[in-house]
C-alpha cells in the first residue's frame, strides 16, 4: 500500500566548489597585475634596437624569411598567412532524408 505523503525538499548546502550565491563574487576585480603580461614583455624586447638602430624585430623578420628561403614549409606558411591571409574555411552542414539537420536558436540567459 502506498502513502501519499508529500516530501519536504531539504535546504542544500553548498559544496566546497560553490561557496558564493551566483552572482555574488568576493572579489569581483579578479587577482589583481603584479607586472606586464608575457606578451607586453616580449614586445617591449622585440623593440629593443642594437647599436645600429636595427631592432631586434626587424632581426626576427629576417631570420623568418632566412629559414623560408631555406625551404621550411612551416615557416613560407606563415609568411603567405602574414600578407594574404589564411584561406576560408568551408564547412558542410547537412543530414540524412531520414535524420534531416536541425538548427535550433536560442537566447542566452542574462546572469
């Protein structure tokens, strides 16, 4: 014989991954900089200029084009992407007659 008795949903607690409501952050900012980030470091050493005035930039677009000349596929790759672009990406959506493809759009949710 089955009682009907409606259950009371217990409180859940958050585990020790969630400690914060959603949308409530104790440190909203994020961890603060403590310096310059890799990429603004290597910038400001590929600016860099030796005594006569060529930076070293400029001696890393040599050495590139160097190793293209060279015969390195990797390296005549990347040029031809630098001044022309790399190629479009073509991509084939479709289904089957029996499974025909589904697109299905929907909103994001605002936090």
């Amino acid at each position: 014989m089955a009682t009907n008795r409606q259950e009371i949903p217990k409180k859940r607690r958050r585990g020790p991954g969630r400690p914060f409501k959603k949308g409530n952050n104790a440190n909203p900012l994020g961890r603060p900089r403590n310096g310059l980030s890799i990429v603004d470091n290597m910038a400001a050493v590929l600016e860099e200029a030796d005594e006569a005035g060529v930076t070293k930039a400029r001696l890393v677009a040599e050495k590139y084009i160097e190793l293209g000349l060279q015969g390195s596929v990797a390296a005549l790759e990347n040029i031809v992407a630098r001044f022309h672009g790399r190629p479009e990406q073509g991509i084939k959506l479709s289904g089957d007659e029996e499974r025909p493809l589904h697109v299905r759009h929907s909103e994001r949710e605002k936090s």
